[in-house]
C-alpha cells in the first residue's frame, strides 16, 4: 500500500526534516511540495537551499515547488503535512480540510482547540477520537491532527510513564536548540556565549499542551489531566535536541529504581517510525546524560532519553531529552501519520 | 588603613581574579602571592599564563610566587584569601588559622560546618558571630568565613527578598558557564553543541548552603531555613556568567509587581565592592533577560540580576543571573573580607 | 570647540559602537540620529532595541529617530557619520554632499571611486586632498570620506609597516567574527560548529582598498600600490575581533626581529581616538597570540595586535588582529572625522 | 581472508575512532586494545569512557585492555594500529618492529625519517617500498609505515591534482577543529568565542610532510618536492573538520575550470575504505562551500572537499576539507593497512 502526500512549507528547516524522512519511506511517497510566493516555480534543490548535512534525496531535488493552495494539489494526494507557521497555517488548513484532505500538521495554531486531536502515538492514539467530533461541528470531509511543540514532546512520554505514581505538579525547565526556532529564527550575535531565558510562547505551549495529552478522552470530550504544571524555556547555544530538567511532584513515594522501570518499560507503538524502545534511560552511573550531542540520535532521533532521577521531598527530579526537529517536529507529524493509516483514517 | 593581603592558590581562575579585583582597592595591599610546587620561586607572571583580556596588573606580575604555607607568608600579611582546590583547601586553611591568619576561602571544604560562616555581607552579616563559636571549639587565634558557591550566590539573594512572601520551596534550574570549573575545567570536545546535565555535586551545595545563609543564628547556634530546595545543575557553552530559573512555593500570593519591587528594594550593604542596587530587575517588558552575555557585567559584576517574574499556581516564578567568577567566586570573597574589617575582626 | 554631529542609520549594529563612542567625546556632540521608515518618530531606546553590554547612554535613549534626509537634520549639525546599507548609502549620501555636509562614511559604495579619499588617518592622511579633486568634479560643497572594510584595515597597518621591505605581494586569510555581518547577518545554524569561506565581497575588498590606502597621491591623482594581493576570508564563530594570516613577498630579507620592531615603532597619529602605540606585537615567546576574545580589547578596541613574525622562503608570514566593529568600522570612521577636523575640513 | 588486527593507545578520541572504523570492517578484525597503565586490566567499556554519539561496538565493549607492550599482544595479531602520543611511540614502535609485526601508525614520530614511509595510498602508494630500505637498514623483520598529519592530509590530495600545472609554492592557512587536539587538548575557556593561531608544531608538519608526500621515490632514496610550503596553523571553534585556504603559484596558468576538472578526475585508490570520487569539488555556484559542519561527513568522513577555485596573479586560490579524525587520522592508518594487505605486506 502507498500513500500520496504533501508537503505544505516544504523548504524550511522543518520541512527539510519531512524530506529527509520520507527518503525510503514503505508507505508514503512524496507528490507534492509547496511553499512561498517567492519559491513558487522553482525546482526544490534551488528553492530550499538544501542544508542537512545528508545529500539533497534525488527524488525531491528537481520537482517544481507549488502554491500553498488546495487547487495546485495533485489530485491522488491523499494526506499532507504541514509545516507552515502557525498565522499562515491558520487560513491555509481549513481551506484543505474543506476539501476533504486528511492533514497532519505541526504547526502550532489551534492545538488545543478541543475537537482537534494533539496526538503522539504512544501516548494518546484515542485521541483520534477526536475526528468525529470535528467532522460534526466544523463540516469538514477531511481530518486534522495535530502534534504538539518540540518541548512538550521531549517532556510528555516520561510524564506519561510517572502517571501510575500518582503526577500532581510539574515545575520544567529547559535547554533548546537553535534548531526550534527555525533556520534564520536566531541569529549568532543573540546566542553565542549566552542563553535567552522565556523564549516565545513555549512556555505557555508546555503547561497546556502536557495536559491535554496526558487528559481523558471518553469518546465525546477531552478532560485536561489536571497536574500544575509550570514552564521556564530557555535558549541555548546547540545546535539540534532538546533537554529538560523536569520535577514532579507525585502522590505516591517511588524509589528512583522504580521510576527508571517505568520509563524504561513504557511501551511503544508498532508503527515504522516508533521507536523499540521509547524512553532510553541512564543509571545512576552516569547521571551526566542524556546529553544534547551525544544523546539526540538515539533510535535515529525518534526516541526520548531520561537519566539522573533522584528523589526530592515530594516527588522525583530527572532530565530528558529529545531531537527537536526529528521527534519534536517533522518526525512527529510522520509519526501521526502513520498512527492515521492504520487506524483507517487514510 | 591599608590591610596587606595575601592570596593562597593565586594562579588559577579564581586567583586571576583575586589580583584583577585588588588592583586599585582602597583598603587592601596584594603582600603575596601562593601556588603550587611547579610555580613556587617563578614570577607571577611566568607562573600564571595570564588569561584575563585585561592586562595583568604592574603590582603583581614581578611578584615571586611563594609555597602555600604559613611559614612562607611575610608577617605583615594580616588577611588570607583562599582560592584552593577543596581537598587541599581542607589540608592547608587549618594551618593559617591556628596561625592566627584571619582568612575569607572560597573554597568549598567545611561551608556546611556549624561552627563556620557561610557569608554575603548583603544577606546574613551577623552570621558572622560564629567566628566566637569556631574560636572556642577549635581552639584557633583566626577567623575562617567562607563564601557560598557560585549557583547558590545568583540565587540567594533573590531568594532572600522574597522570604518575606513565606518561602516554602524552591525548584531551581541552572544553565551554568563554563568558567565555573576552572580554567581547564571543561574540555571544548565535552560543552561545544552541548549542554552537560547533573554537574559535579553543585546539586546538593545549592539545596544545603541556601538553607544556611537563609537561616537564623540567635548568637549560639544556627538554623537552617526550613524551605525545601530542589537544584538541577547544567554546564551550558557560556564563558561566564550562571542564570538560573528559579520556581518558588510560597505561603502568601504576591502580585509579580511586588515580588519585582521587594528584589528592586532589598538592601544593599555599605561595603566598597557592594553595588548600590544589589538586585537589578527587568520588568515585564523585557521578559527575555537577564541574559549571560548582556548582564554578568552589571555593577560590574557584583550585582544580582532578575526578570521573567509570574505567578505559578502556589507561588512565583523568575530567572536570575550573576558573573560567577565575581560575585560568585572572588568578588564574594573579597567583600566577606571588607566585612571583616567593616566589624573589626582584622 | 564642538561639532555637532548626526549618525545615518544609528540603530543598526555599526550605528549602536558610534553611539557608544560618542559617549564622552570631547569634541563631537551628538545632535541627530536616523534611521529606517520603521523606526522613525520613536525614541531610539525603542527603536534601537540596544544590544551591547554597557548601559545605553543617557544622551540618546530618548531622542527621537529622524528620517535619513538632508530636510531632517537640524540646522546646526556640521558632521554627518553613516553607517547605512551601502544600497542605500549610494542613494543618500550624494544628497548629503550636495546640501554641503562633511561626511565621514563606513558605507561601502564608492569606496574605490579615483575621486573620493580611503583613509586610515594613521596610514595616509595625505589623501585627504582628494577633497578638492572630489568638489571640482562633482560640485559639491560638502566632503567625503570613507574608510576601509574591517578585513582590510586590520591589515594595512602592518603592510604599510613592511613596505620599508619592499612589499610585493601579500597572501592573507581571514577569521572574521559575526559582528562584522551586522547584528542578524549570521544565522546560528550557519556557523555553530562551522565556518564559512568565501565570504560576502570581502575578498575583492581587501585585495583593492590594501593597494589604494598604500597608494601614492601627487595632489592630483591617487596611483594604486603595486603588489598582488590575494585574500580568503572566512567567517568563524566568534563575536568581535578578525583574526588574520598574513604571508608577504618582500623585496629585502628582514630578520624578524625588525620586522616586529618596524611594527611596534609605526608611527600613530596624534588624534583623540589613536592609540598610542598603534600596533602591539606579541614575541617570540608568544606565537599562539594575537587571539579575537583576549586581544580584541587593546587600547579600547582602537589599536592593532600582531604576532607570530616568521620568515619564508621570500618573505615574512606574521598574524595580526583588530576589533571589527571599533577599529574596524565605528571607530575608524570616528578616527576619519577627527582628522577632518585636525586638518581644518570641519 | 581475514586479518587479526591490535590498535595501540584504544581509548583515546583517535582509538576511539579506529574503533569505530573496524566495526563490520570485511578484513580486519580486532582481537586486542591497548592502553595506558590506569587503564590496563579493565574493560574497554570503563577504560574508554565512549565520546561518540554512535553506540560502543559490542565486539570491544567488554574486552579487556592490554599493556602496550609486544609481550600483551595475543600471537595471531598481524597489524598493529598505533595512534599513541608520540613521545610513547618514539619508545614503543621500535620494539613491536623488532619483534616482526607490521604496523601503521598515526603517530607523529619519525615520519619524515628518510626510511619511513609516509603514505596516502591514493596519492603515493610506491613509497611503501621504503619498507625495503627500513628492513635493511634498521634490521628490522617487521614494517613501519606512517600516515601524514591531519592538516597535512587535507591538502594534500588537492595539491596532486595540481602538480600538473607545475606547483611551485604554496601558501596555506589552516581552520582546525578541536578534536585534532585530543578529547582534552582544548579547554573550552581557550576557544570559545575565539581562535588561536600558531598552534603546536602543525605548520613544520605541513611544511614538511606535503613535500614528501608528493616527492619521487626511485626505489632507493626518496627525494621531496621542491615546491616552497609556507603554512599557518589556527584552531577554531568547531568539533570535526578541518577547512584550509591554499594560494598556489603555479608553472602554468590554468583556467579554474580545467583545475576544477584535475580535482574531481583525480584518481581514488581501488582500496574498501578508498571514496569512488576522492574530491567532490564545489563549482562556481557555491563558493561558500566546503564547510566543516555540511561537508566533513562526504563519503564517510573518507574524501576531501573542495571549492571556491579562483585564479590569483601567478596561480589558483581554493579551499578545501577533510574529517580530521577519520579521513585525516583513524582512516588515513587504516587505508595504508588496507594498502599493505592489497600489496602483499601482510
């Protein structure tokens, strides 16, 4: 079985990532790229400045980007993706969701809207649910999904696996990538040697994203889980991942051995991009990971890293980390995706 | 009045720091300068491989270097600053107390012993009424005040302005520089796209020497305070400078304009290197500083600087930032030592 | 006495170091700032969004941003410095001219125009006759002076301490800080853990400002000095300061020693904002300095820092350093205007 | 056919590389690890403390470490790997030659030693019969030979395409990555936001080696090229990859077009770890490439790079890069061992 898709913003940095991991993909085959006026016409190898590190995939490099427009779509293009920022996704979406598009998008516009599913697959796929409620009142044909921020991400799978100890309050702070701003999105001269404390709306994106993924879904609403949960995001000097310090405050008293078991076992999803093991853990040997450089790729940058869990008075501190564009963004919306073909969306 | 001061362990980072400080102090005269064997009978200059972008001082870098030792200081020297390693630190600093030496050490052995103190003149100066207990116990003619570390000095005084809110808890992320580790510290290939989680055991000195310098000391023993503090300590690729993101429980339900204007208000101490605003706070339009880069050197590097002040479910929330080889290492000592002279114990 | 004086374009990178070096200037007053559309009509606190580590000086944070025109700029102003976008700068600057300023500019247009002086007030202050060639061919009252790029004035210096030798051709690489490409002209994501060759027009640059600030003027025409120069510049991740290698082709066989003494005893010019010594230079003992963080800084980023003087098989080879937003650019055209004032221009 | 294979000095960064490299390696296979006193008697798991992002092989994760000694070595090893520091090999070399095992060293030691050959098997594999010479003269029943250093080896490759033009001189200047240094030879305090110039004793290396490297073996004496080499060395902030900028004087005057075509016509090695292209060449299109972060992994890490050709006064200018641990250390040791097997050695 293939799939035809879309790439809507297919030449930034994210949208670059889509590319690449499409490159060999069993089930979708890329149709379609879109992006700005100015790169309307273009093929993508001049269009996208191609600046991964892996050669331009040959299968993309000489098609002619598109208009970001539902009328310049191939017609057997059955599902797209979309990365766009989140004013321009805010007109453009509807526009392909009217048509009856199945859309996965990373873009961070009406992500807790409540009949919009915020998924990752091995936390929450009956979220989904949520389609049917969206086809109701918004009239569409297609379906949207979307997943959350880069940072939530790297936070919610260890979340997800502390929840049987009872989670009450979250205080996260992190240390983010250049990466997650964009390709242009920080410039040296801010950056190096230094550190930019309350980036953007991400701290905003964590406290309320975290807790609509981690919610109930009893097949008409989405109740919220209602641990606190405060943000403080940082700006750091790397280049690609993600890492956290998190503490919890949990109801019940758990060893740290205990918690390491719990991340470690948390199960996965049997989807291509799903990692074996989702959550890698460092013991108490090496409390030093994960680390940004060193960690980033583990399961070819869909997986999450966690170490140093200790105990504080109320709960458990630990640090997680994950690759940012890869599991945070564009690996994110592939996961969605693939979550969306096989539960028969698609 | 003019104190001759010697410098033990002058060649290192802190040491540089130490002589940059001393040159044009009113009160203190550089009379020596110690180090270790391979530097003993070179001159300052030879010895210490001047890393510091300013020049080195004219005062010193003739100075022959001396043997860490009591017996090599010349008898006029009447006040010690200590910049060793803390094993050796713990070998020597006995030595010059039982000496008679009145010494401010930087160095991080015996900072939690009850019988010490653990001073910044802007917080905790009666603290240093424990110099009567240690001479006592100890049977010394001198007088040992430490400094904290330097994660724990960016935090505490924000923290102290804030204990008239009820301080319950403290959760707090550092993004540390690197210059924290000394000058060979941190090797490039470890920090360079990197961030290091979990350093060294800054972890538990943050949590023990917070609750020491906020405690009372009712002129025979000292309390702790009784807030519960929680540190996650990261390496992040900054020259100088430690910010901090600092989340406090507190009893009472402060306004962020009020937390903003107790930090603005806090007093400062009437000491030479004592900034006239010990704190500085941005305010909500400038929610991205403090910023390493752009605010270690304010009050030229002996201030505390704050912002990204909000309202957390149960308390408040904010970053911090101080130069760390200043006021958080010799800085911090040197102003112990105008202290010293300021109550008459030189 | 006193000029008053205006900065085109004061909010940028380059326009912000005029500001900085404006403040406590013994002769020049600001009285104008400009700058773009955008930012006209707000106070310059605002609109400049400042970036540099001192405070903004009190004397500009709330002027108001005037248009980039000849109609805007108060009666009284007699200076004109800019640091405009070299596009634009060939658009305004005539118009400047033709209402009878002095101008002092660090735009690049026109750099190399046979009728418009390239000083280094140090180097060639003689060229400053051009003026009268510039007024009778273009009509102007006003007069104009441009300095070199960056890369190049960090390095004539020590050519034109050389040409005693015999120069013939000069070889030279360039590590060039971020600065140098205005504060978001480098992305993050370009140059972390990168560096980029072939920079810009840098090259062609260096190779033919060197031959016309060396060059002969008989009070009529400018003749282009004639050795080859060939130069690679890079961009490398650092903030402030061009660190170059220089290989020279000389005529005679100097020791070294001369060399650094011909350096070292270069004469400086006897104006405000000259070092006086012009160029430091690190011995034998030193090779591995000049380097961009601990010797951008000499004589407050005015002055030029040599080292590491070798022979070749046909020449010397010889790495120099200056600060590229001081020496290099504010600073230089600050240098230019005081020499327009020395000489009577002003 | 398999060969049993030793690497000498494991657990350093170049161990670490080599390693990696013999992981699924179709000839050689590793049978023993060498290390210093600390390290002897532990597993290489421990020993090693494993520095790269990619997992530690399991074939040598719990091997125990070996002295460096022949007397360690099991008696089915046929090639030893050496990347010890070259004061130790200077010492440990000759006694593994004597007791007839045929090794190729990375070490810095002897390699323009008159007897020794100093190989990049695409460039001048008939230099190994200098074993011949070193057998008979040294009395030795194994065979030494030496790769180049990494700088060295950057250029090189590049340089031969060009002797067809008539090399005649050879300006270089060298941006050199922190891992060329060791894991712990840069102190992130020396490089962060700088460079340095002049480092170690590179720039005599390069002088040197390039001239032997592309000198002409007779079959008895080797005689060096006489092109003149003047070269500067500078470390910069970045982690892999080192980018050099040649100025060649050339006999001829070739078009950079026809020295773009020498380049990538030039001739790989029929070797398993020999790149089909040994240098992708950049066209006019992308002067700004190569660059250390988007081009060090070309072909493995295994090939050089180049671009921005240009033609100067009396020759060309380029850049040109290779991975300086793998192409430019580990690799370089292990294509002359893959050299020695294709030629019968071993």
């Amino acid at each position: 079985m293939t799939v035809q898709v879309g790439i809507l913003g297919a030449t930034g940095a994210v949208g670059q990532r889509f590319v690449q991991l499409l490159d060999g993909h069993p089930i979708f085959e890329l149709a379609c790229v879109t992006a700005s006026d100015d790169s309307v016409g273009r093929t993508y190898r001049n269009a996208a400045e191609w600046r991964l590190s892996s050669e331009i995939p040959a299968f993309v490099a000489d098609r002619v980007v598109r208009e970001t427009d539902p009328a310049a779509v191939p017609d057997d293009v059955d599902l797209i993706f979309s990365s766009l920022p989140s004013d321009i996704a805010a007109d453009v979406e509807p526009a392909f969701l009217e048509e009856g598009y199945v859309m996965s998008s990373n873009s961070s516009n009406d992500r807790m809207a409540p009949d919009i599913p915020l998924t990752i697959p091995e936390i929450n796929p009956s979220h989904l649910g949520l389609i049917e409620v969206q086809r109701e009142q918004r009239g569409w044909d297609g379906a949207l999904v979307k997943n959350p921020n880069c940072s939530t991400i790297t936070m919610v799978p260890t979340l997800a696996a502390l929840d049987e100890f009872g989670l009450e309050s979250v205080n996260v702070s992190t240390l983010q990538a250049v990466s997650g701003a964009g390709y242009s999105g920080v410039a040296a001269m801010e950056i190096m040697d230094n550190a930019i404390p309350h980036i953007g709306n991400e701290e905003r994106k964590m406290e309320t994203e975290a807790r609509k993924l981690l919610g109930d879904f009893d097949g008409a609403e989405l109740e919220l889980h209602d641990a606190d949960v405060a943000a403080s995001c940082n700006r750091i000097p790397t280049i690609d991942g993600h890492l956290e310090n998190v503490f919890t405050g949990l109801a019940s008293n758990p060893e740290p051995a205990a918690v390491r078991d719990a991340m470690r076992n948390f199960e996965s999803a049997d989807l291509h991009s799903s990692p074996e093991q989702l959550i890698k853990v460092f013991g108490e040997g090496r409390p030093d990971r994960p680390q940004p450089r060193l960690d980033r790729s583990y399961a070819d940058g869909m997986g999450v890293v966690a170490g140093g869990v200790e105990e504080t008075t109320d709960g458990i501190q630990y640090n997680c980390l994950a690759h940012n564009t890869l599991r945070g963004a564009a690996g994110a919306s592939l996961l969605n995706a693939e979550l969306l073909v096989e539960e028969g969306w698609v």
